[in-house]
C-alpha cells in the first residue's frame, strides 16, 4: 500500500493518454456486462421453481415439427403424469411485423400447469366463454395500452386462416400477472389464444399440437416419466423428445442462436483489442520511464520490487476502467430492459458477472504488464542512465 | 580516520559488441571515512565507471572492492540493492527526479524500503529539505523549482535515509556558477558538519576545489593524487 502513491502518479504521468485508454477500457468492460446480462438472462430462462416439476415434449427432429393431438389421452396414462396441457405457437405480430408478441394458441387447461401466470376468475371465466377471446400479459398490454374489452387485430406471421387471410381479431378477457419475479420478464409478454379456435380457423393445423407440457408428481422421478413419454412415440413418424422445462427452453434457445457463443466471440474479440490497446499504453508508458525506474533501482528498490510496481500499474488501470464500466452497466441495464417495454428483460450484474469482470481484470492486466514489467525487472541500471 | 573505501586491482571490462574495451585497469584506492574526494579527468577516463562500481550499480571484471568492510562486489543483486539503500547515497548531473511527484514524495522514496510509518516518512523528509533550504518548495513538483533547487532536493533524496556514503556524478555539470556554489557548498557542509564520505566525479576545477582530495584517471588509470 506504500507505493500506491507512486504506482498512481506514474499511472498518470501522461494523463490524456491514460484516461483515452481509461475510455476503452470502461467501454469494454460496459459491453461486458450488458452481454453478460443477456447471457444470464437467456442462461436462466426457463429456470423456476415451478418450471423443475413440468417437462415439455416437442418432436425429436426440431421445434417446428408438431405432433398429433391424439398423444395428449396417452401421455396422460404415463404413471408418474399428474396433467398434459399442449399449445402451439402462434407467431402473432400486432400493427407492424416488428411488433412481435409472444403468442400461443393453449389448451383449456393451460393456466393450471402455469402457477406463475394468475388470472383473475372472472376474467378467466370470460376468456374461457369466448372463442376469440385471449388472455394477455401485464407488460404486454402496457406497451400497446391494452385493456380488458378491446378487440385487437393481430397478424400471425405463419397462419392464415380459411380464407387465406394471415389477420386475426381477437377480443382481450383478461390480464395475466406474473407472480414469479424471475420469470416475469416472459408471462409478462404473453398472448394466449384458444387452441380449439387457432385449430378451427386455420387449415395448416388439423389437430396438431406444438408442443406438450406434463406436470409430474414426482420431480425425481422426472427422467423416468420422460424416457416412458418417449417410447409412447418410438419408431413412429412423431418420435419426440421430452426434457425438463429449462433443458427445452435451453434447447430451444440454442436453435434460434447460441447466445453464449455469440457473447463469448463478441467479447473475446473486443478484450483481444483491449489487450492491444492496453499493452501498448503500458510498454509505451514504461520505455518513457526508462531513467525513472533506473533512478528507483540505484536508490535501492529490488528488480523484484520493480516487476511488481508495473504490473500493479497494469492491473490498477484495467481495474479502474473495468470496476467504472460494469458500474455503469449496473443502472444501464434496467433502463433497457424498460426501454424494451418488457420485451428484452436482462439480468442484473450479480455476484457472479462481477466475480467474471474482476478477474478478467487481474488477467488482461497481468498479460498486458508481464511484458513492460519484464523489461523493467531487467533493465541494466549503468545503462539507462547513461540513456544507452 | 579509519578506511571506508579499500579498492584492490579492480578493472572493468564492456563488450561492445564483439569487442572487450578495459575501462579501468588495476586500480587500487582507499578512501578514508569523512574524507571529500574529486575524481577528475577527461572524456572516457573512467571516472563515472568507478563511481558506478564504489556506488554498488555495477560488479567489476577483477579485483575487489569493499565499502565499511563489506565486500560490495562479492554481493548478488538482491543484497547489493538492499546495501545500497542502507548505506549510499546518490546524486546525479540531471537530477533524475520523479516528475509527477512533489518535492516531499521525491524525497521520501528511499524510505519507501523501510519500515518506517508514513509520519516518521514525512518527518524525516522533511528535516531532509530543511537542511538543504527546500522547507518551503516541499509541495512543489520538480518542474515548478529551478536547476539549483532540483538538485537540492536530489541532495535532500540522497541523505534522508542517512546513508554513510554520497556518489555524486557531475552534480553541477548541468547548474548555473551561482547554483553550483551552492549546492557544492552544501555537499562541503554535508561532508564536515555532518561527516558523510563523499565521493564526487567532476569535469570542473573549481568544484574539485571544494574536495579534500583529487583523484586524476586517464584511460583507466589512477594517475595522480592530489591534495587541497
């Protein structure tokens, strides 16, 4: 702690160039933690109480295959089944094709299966006497000022109906409040339509469910209802495969993109540059310092001592820039998730992003310094002050 | 006064490249404790070469070299860094101040390898730059004190950890005559009232004056003794 006087004055003995490089750095590190976040977010999805007690079936050659509707009578005979509910997906887009909602078309006792979506009775009383009738989501009716009573038109990017049309009308019944703050971000978002409508309007269906949802009464006997889920459909033209609700929802997200692929290459390549960056604001820095550190060494401060003071130096300037960008990635992160309406709800910067930025930190700082630091440890006394 | 520098057969060789060039040839030397000594003689003499080697900052071809009785040149790196901090000082022609540092931090750097609190740092740091007039220029950074006063404070750097020994190497090679005075007179002040050994490589007659002894090396060899 003696030295950090030292360690910081000559941090800022070029002060422009140490604060251009302090911006890169806090750029960097702000990246990461916005990545992070969506990481996180798209890492924990799926992840509920609740949703440990479901498994969802879905066919085995990929998620937009469906499956006959006639499975839901014979999962339901699985030991170990409580309920089945089923549900297709919708892919409604409301006003503009931008605006895409996540909507399903669910069987009548979906919401039984979904603790975490409640709906009051009356309101779920009218949804389930109106055949047009949908059920929607808090965040999803704020941002398009929703409310119980309004006919809506919908587009459905996928499903025509009779008649060929691809817009749908649809009459709101009621509200969905999530009541599970970690999922909340995704029933929030919700549209359900009836199932037996979506299947009546349009001719692409014709009794075929997307997906299925058993409940279990065991949790620990989840692999084994699975595995007899399975073989109801072994060597038939729907064979399925049927996982937890996380491992689905992971599975499912992983063929729409690899996000902790495309997070990990976003940011390797932006710390690859960091590194450039920061390596050469150090060598730079120790080369002008040559007849300083000499000075240090002559007065009696050990090679040892003069290796550890750069590195230092190093690691003080990726931690400052890293600690301020993940600092203010911190209030960034729900003003997008607001500004999203919902639509994107990132994960706060928890223990465990900091825990990654920090040593991030201490390792590009350490690389960036070994080598400046290593010049320094060796540097010939006699010679750089003779500036040899 | 007994010896403090005892010097036997000591030469020095650089490769320069493929080439060896003998910078000093089997000199030998005492230096008394308390004595002031001037070490003169032309370009490429050796004179800053055997400063580096009586300071610790480099290890002879041959010969020994001991400083209070310690064989400075049988030391490895680690000991002779430590040896240095207890037991020399240094002073150079460009001063070699930290720039981004105040005076007081300037002066209190060789205490950073004691364990003395931060206080007793200060204080003493203090006293330091008392002695050598600064008290007042404590908060200045090197660019905001004149040529005089930086070598003051590379003066007070020097002495603040009360080392035995003072290498100075051209310390008024870069000073105006009336800065010179000074800080020669300070050095003279430091060697008397204070009985530090001082060691000083000069080009300047007249500040080999100050000395009690002038060495004259040419091309590697002691070549005369002369005393004030």
């Amino acid at each position: 702690m003696k030295y950090l006087h030292l360690i910081w004055a000559s941090l800022f003995r070029r002060k422009t160039r140490t604060i251009l490089t302090l911006v890169s750095i806090v750029a960097a590190f702000l990246l990461f933690g916005l990545l992070d976040a969506v990481r996180t977010s798209f890492a924990e999805a799926g992840q509920s109480a609740n949703g440990a007690q479901r498994l969802q079936t879905g066919s085995r050659l990929s998620f937009i295959q469906t499956l006959p509707q006639s499975l839901e009578a014979r999962m339901a005979q699985v030991p170990g089944v409580k309920s089945v509910t089923y549900a297709n997906w919708f892919g409604g887009a409301y006003q503009d094709p931008h605006n895409q909602v996540f909507s399903f078309a669910v069987a009548p006792n979906y919401l039984d299966l979904y603790p975490e979506m409640a709906v009051s009775a009356d309101e779920r009383k009218a949804f389930e006497d109106t055949r047009t009738g949908v059920l929607v989501g808090e965040g999803l009716a704020r941002r398009f000022h929703w409310k119980v009573g309004d006919r809506i038109p919908m587009q459905s990017t996928i499903f025509p109906d009779r008649s060929g049309s691809k817009n749908w009308v649809f009459d709101i019944k009621g509200i969905i409040h999530s009541t599970d703050k970690k999922t909340s971000g995704f029933f929030d978002q919700m549209l359900l339509l009836h199932w037996s409508y979506f299947d009546d309007t349009t001719p692409y269906n014709r009794g075929q469910a997307g997906w299925y949802v058993t409940r279990v009464t065991d949790v620990n006997q989840a692999d084994r209802v699975a595995k007899a889920i399975d073989a109801l459909s072994a060597n038939s033209d729907h064979e399925t495969r049927t996982q937890t609700e996380q491992a689905a929802t992971a599975s499912w997200m992983k063929q729409l993109a690899d996000i902790g692929l495309i997070v990990t290459s976003i940011m390797g390549a932006v710390f690859f540059t960091l590194m450039l960056l920061a390596g050469n604001t150090m060598m730079q820095a120790v080369r002008e310092r040559t007849g300083e550190l000499a000075v240090l060494k002559t007065i009696g401060f050990s090679s040892t001592s003069v290796l550890a003071m750069v590195l230092a130096e190093s690691v003080l300037l990726l931690v400052l820039g890293g600690v301020l960008g993940i600092a203010l990635a911190e209030p960034l992160i729900p003003l997008i998730s607001h500004g999203s309406n919902g639509m994107l709800s990132l994960a706060p910067v928890g223990p465990g992003s900091w825990a990654l930025g920090v040593s991030l930190m201490l390792a590009i700082g350490l690389l960036v310094g070994a080598v400046p630091a290593w010049s320094a440890m060796r540097l010939n006394i006699v010679d750089a002050l003779a500036r040899r | 006064m007994g010896k403090l520098i005892e010097i036997r057969d000591l030469s020095k060789v650089y490769e320069r490249g493929k080439q060896k060039v003998e910078v000093l040839h089997h000199i030998d030397l005492e230096v008394a404790e308390g004595d002031f000594v001037a070490l003169m003689g032309p370009s490429g003499s050796g004179k800053t070469t055997l400063l580096n080697l009586i300071g610790g900052l480099d290890l002879p071809s041959g010969g020994s070299i001991s400083v209070g009785g310690q064989r400075i040149d049988q030391l490895g790196a680690g000991a002779l860094a430590k040896w240095r901090a207890a037991k020399v000082g240094f002073v150079f022609q460009f001063y070699n101040l930290m720039p981004m540092l105040s005076a007081q931090r300037n002066v209190e750097l060789p205490l950073l390898l004691t364990k003395l609190s931060a206080g007793e740092r200060r204080k003493r740091a203090a006293i330091a730059l008392e002695l050598v007039g600064l008290a007042d220029r404590a908060s200045h950074k090197p660019t905001e004190l004149s040529g005089g006063q930086q070598q003051r404070v590379s003066i007070a750097r020097a002495i603040v950890s009360d080392p035995t020994l003072l290498v100075c190497d051209e310390p008024t090679g870069d000073l105006d005559r009336q800065s010179a005075q000074d800080v020669l007179a300070l050095l003279r002040a430091l060697n008397r009232d204070h009985g530090k050994t001082i060691v000083m490589v000069t080009h300047d007659p007249k500040a080999a004056e100050y000395a009690n002894h002038t060495l004259h090396l040419d091309k590697g060899t002691l070549v005369e003794q002369a005393t004030a």
